[in-house]
C-alpha cells in the first residue's frame, strides 16, 4: 500500500495518542499541575479526569455524523471555504506552537545535562533531519515506529513511580485538597489543559482504517492517558516541594537520577533520555505529519510530504529564536495553558456543536 493512502490500524491511532500524552509528561505538564493546586493534584487529576471525560464522551457523540471528517472538513460543511481557512490556520499555528515548545525545550535540556559544550544549532538539526525523513517515509513508517517507541517510553515513566517506592509517605499527598477547594476545584480545572492529547481527536478519525472503531479508539486512549498522568504526578509530588520559583530542569530526569537497578545499570537516567530523544522524535513526526495534511486540505497539494521541507523549515526557524528559559517556562505554564483551554476546548467544541445544530436542521428542512 502506497504511504500516501495508509489508514491507521486500531493499535497504531491508540500508540500515537499515547506517545503525544508521554511527551506532555516528559516536559514538566505534571509539575506544573502541581505547582497549581500543591498536594490537592491527586484529587485536582481525578477531577479533571472526569471533565475531560465528559468532554471526549460529548465530542466523540458530535463525530457521529460526519464520517470520515475532520474538523477542516466540518469546518467548511459549517461555514464554507472562509471558515474552512480560519480554522486550518489557528489549527497550524497551534501545532507549530507546541512543537516549538517540545523542540526548544527538550533540546536545552539535553544541551544542559549531556551537551553543554555542543552548539544546540546541532542538536535541533538532528531532530530536524530525522522528522524530515520519518514524514518523507510516510504515514506507515511514523505509526510502526511509534507504535515501537512508546512501549519503551511508557516502561521508563512507569519505572519512575516503583523506583522511588520507598520514598513514599502519607505527609508528601497530605492535606489531600491542597491549599484550598478554591484552588482545587476552580482554578485548578484549567489543568484540564494538561490532556493536550484531545487535540489530536479532532483529526484522526479520516486516517483509522476503521471509522467505526473511532470510539474505542478515543476511550481507551484517554483512560491509558490518564492513568498515565495520575502515575506520573505521585513521583514529583514525594520527592519534589512545591515551589513555582525553583522549578526543576526536568522533574521525571531529576527522579530518574535518583533510580539504581542494581550495579548492572546505575545511571537509569542516561537511558531515560536515549528513550525519551525518541519519543520526542516519534511525537514531532506526528506533529508535522498534521501540519503537512492540513495544509494539503488548505492549498491542495498533490503530495503532503513536499510539504515537509518547508514545514520543518518553519519548526527549525522558530526554534532558533532567541528566547530565555524564564519566558520559555511562562510560554509553557501560562500561555500554552490558556490557548488549548480556548481554542481545543472552547472554539473547536463551538465548530462542532454548530456543525451538528445546522446538520440537524438540514435534515428537518428535507423532511
């Protein structure tokens, strides 16, 4: 089958899905849950578990009319092609965005602990050059990669949580709703954002080879993410105080340092990180295999993968911006935070609400 036309098996959607939540978990998501809402995040994540939940449970109802859709296809079913190119680009950008944050942030990191001494304009073009040739090679070769990587990454977030067993007490999750109900509950639903992952849902139903399993696919996804985050968040919160002003570099890295597997392998950290290059490689490729499919949707191109040269091009140019960590983290934790609640959340939930009210409609109208 031509990687053009390869349609995702169940497994495979529900591996892309899971290496995009790995990576939100790798890069600090859960020390900035809880430096939010302190030792409430356990309860603070059960709550947002199941406002996301409702959410997935409402968007996925909403994809039940439109087979085969996208929200660039519904988007131009609601409002023709102006609404289709206004939604296509806030999509983009968004995708560029994160990317950004992902690339620069996980690069200096790696330039800080292993590479201090390596100019990061060569780190950056080795991420560059491996996403350049997974989107070259296609869709296939992305799912069958990931679907290859993510175990590995899983294995290594999850060996944080056993790895520090012993360290575990009653007085780290203690007093269980953090500073107050307020923060808890109110301010700290806006770690609804942390489920970045949700995104994703508005674009992968036209590439599952089984359309019909889209809600499986979703649900079960969703679960393992969010299982996910609650196992990641109990590490950092025994072995970390919660002080916004002395964020660490890489909490997971910082814990896995602190893991010994006997005297065979003591610096578990060192293949953390090898696990965790390919994780952010295998997320990227996604990334920009997006971006390249919607706008092939905007500009009709014959071939998305063309479009990979001037897509990584962008991603390489925006991550050579200069930027300092203090904004780099405020990007991170407060404006990357506030544009998924609105435009994942809020306007692509508008999109489909409308593009349901005006099928229905259409339908009255023919009876």
């Amino acid at each position: 089958m031509d990687n053009n036309n390869y349609m995702l098996q169940k497994s495979e959607a529900i591996c892309i899905f899971l290496i995009i939540m790995a990576n939100k978990l790798i890069l600090n998501v859960p020390y900035y849950i809880i430096s939010l809402v302190g030792t409430g995040a356990i309860v603070n994540v059960i709550y947002i578990g199941l406002l996301d939940f409702v959410f997935v449970f409402v968007l996925i109802k909403l994809f039940d009319k439109f087979q085969n859709s996208d929200i660039i296809d519904i988007s131009e079913y609601l409002g023709g092609k102006p609404l289709k190119w206004i939604i296509g680009i806030i999509f983009i950008a968004v995708f560029f965005i994160v990317a950004f944050i992902t690339l620069v942030d996980f690069t200096n990191i790696l330039q800080r602990i292993y590479f201090s001494d390596f100019p990061i304009i060569y780190i950056l073009l080795f991420f560059i050059a491996a996403i350049s040739i997974a989107n070259l090679s296609g869709l296939r070769a992305i799912s069958r990669t990931t679907s290859f990587i993510v175990v590995l990454t899983l294995i290594s977030i999850i060996v944080t949580l056993f790895g520090i067993w012993g360290d575990v007490t009653i007085e780290n999750f203690t007093p269980i709703l953090g500073h107050n109900l307020r923060t808890t509950f109110l301010v700290g639903a806006s770690n609804c954002f942390s489920m970045y992952f949700i995104t994703y849902i508005y674009f992968i139903k036209p590439v599952l080879k089984d359309p019909v399993g889209f809600k499986k696919v979703v649900l079960t996804s969703y679960g393992l993410s969010w299982l996910l985050l609650l196992l990641t968040i109990i590490p950092i919160m025994t072995l970390f105080n919660i002080d916004v002003s002395n964020e660490p570099i890489n909490a997971l890295y910082l814990i896995a340092r602190k893991i010994e597997l006997g005297n065979f392998l003591q610096r578990v950290d060192a293949l953390f990180i090898f696990l965790w290059i390919l994780s952010i490689f295998a997320y990227l490729s996604i990334v920009i295999y997006f971006i390249n499919r919607t706008m092939k949707k905007l500009i009709n191109v014959s071939n998305e993968k063309m479009l990979t040269f001037s897509n990584c091009s962008i991603l390489l140019g925006l991550a050579l911006i200069p930027i300092n960590i203090s904004h780099l983290r405020f990007i991170e934790n407060t404006f990357y935070r506030y544009m998924i609640l609105i435009i994942i959340f809020g306007l692509g939930m508008l999109i489909m609400l409308l593009a349901n009210v005006k099928f229905k409609w259409k339908g009255k109208k023919k009876a």
